[in-house]
C-alpha cells in the first residue's frame, strides 16, 4: 500500500513549504531579536512543521511542547479542548510562539492561549502552517505568522493526518473521499 495513492491532488509542495518556512523564519529573526523566543509546538501534528521552520531562524530559540486533545462530538469540534503543557521552561515572562499545524474552528487555539495566559508570559504570537479560516467558529484570533490560507477540504500530510496516518508525507494533499467515506 503506497499511502501517496489517496491523495486527490496537492495543495502544498515540499518545495512551497520550505520556501515559506524560510521566509516565515527570517522574520521570525527579525522580530524577536535578543528575545530568544520559545517555540512552543501543539503535539502531534506540529512536528514537521517546526522541524523545517526552525531551520531557518538563527536567533537564539528555546522548544517545548503541548499535548491538546479536542473531543470530537462526531465529526465536527465541539469546543472542548483538554491541555497538558510539557514543561521544559518556565514561561513567566517569556515570549511564546505557538507552532500549529492547521487553524480550523480556532477553538484548540483559542483555549491555548486562554491557558497559556495565565502563567504571565511577556507575549504570545502564534505560527501555524496552514489556516482554514472558511471554518472559523472563533472571531478574536490573531495568527501573526500563517503558511497558507487553504480551503475547506480534508487536507492530510505534513503533520496532519487521518485516523493517525499520512503525518509523514511531506507534502499538504486533499484526501480521496473514497478513503474517509469506505468503512
Ligand atoms: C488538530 C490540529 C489543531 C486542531 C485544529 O489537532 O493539529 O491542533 O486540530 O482544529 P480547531 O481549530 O478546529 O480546534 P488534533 O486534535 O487532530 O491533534 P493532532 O495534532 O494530534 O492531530
């Protein structure tokens, strides 16, 4: 089974994606210089994306990470969104980056930061690789550094995945419906 075989087409080239991370990083740079932010990325689907966005930021920058799990009433998001902060750093008084691989509802989102307020950071900004504003739920977001605006179809790869798979692809693609519609 090649997993490159349910793909229905490709939104996102590798190539775009480096491309982009490169751009997203020197201003990153630019930014917080002598800041030395934390990139705080949301487990599991953010890992290739700040792999490759990390590459190209030469400031100083610390890593940590945040496991959410949303409860998905059925196939949409209900709202609620359970965090656990994995703490490398204390983050009274820092600045916080928050890396996401997609903004959807914006409700994952949203209660992150809520959360994240409350330990006192100096600033809080968030990167997301992708962003589907068609299918926001929540207006009060503000996502300083997106990759691509995509529309509202099944997107997989790069970090994202279906059931747990196609995390590893190194390309954004629109699944087959075939894939998510056969039991
Ligand atoms: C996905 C994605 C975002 C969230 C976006 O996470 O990584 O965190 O959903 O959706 P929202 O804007 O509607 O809240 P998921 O819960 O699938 O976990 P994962 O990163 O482990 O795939």
């Amino acid at each position: 089974m090649n997993l490159n075989n349910d793909i229905k087409k490709i939104l996102v080239t590798n190539e775009q994606i480096e491309a982009r991370c490169k751009e997203l990083g020197e201003q990153i740079d630019i930014d917080y210089e002598d800041k030395k932010p934390i990139l705080l990325s949301l487990l599991r689907g953010s890992i290739p994306f700040v792999t490759t966005l990390s590459k190209y930021i030469s400031i100083p920058i610390e890593f940590d990470y945040m496991k959410v799990s949303s409860y998905h009433g059925g196939t949409s998001s209900t709202g609620n969104v359970a965090v656990t902060i994995l703490p490398a750093s204390k983050l009274e008084g820092r600045h916080l980056i928050i890396v996401e691989d997609i903004v959807d509802t914006g409700f994952t989102l949203s209660t992150v930061v809520k959360i994240l307020k409350t330990y006192k950071p100096a600033s809080i900004e968030v990167a997301s690789l992708l962003d589907k504003p068609s299918m926001r739920k929540v207006d009060d977001l503000d996502i300083k550094y997106v990759g691509f605006i995509v529309p509202a179809e099944f997107v997989v790869g790069f970090g994202l995945d279906y059931n747990e798979l196609y995390r590893q692809l190194p390309y954004v693609g629109v699944l087959k419906e075939e894939v998510y519609t056969k039991k």
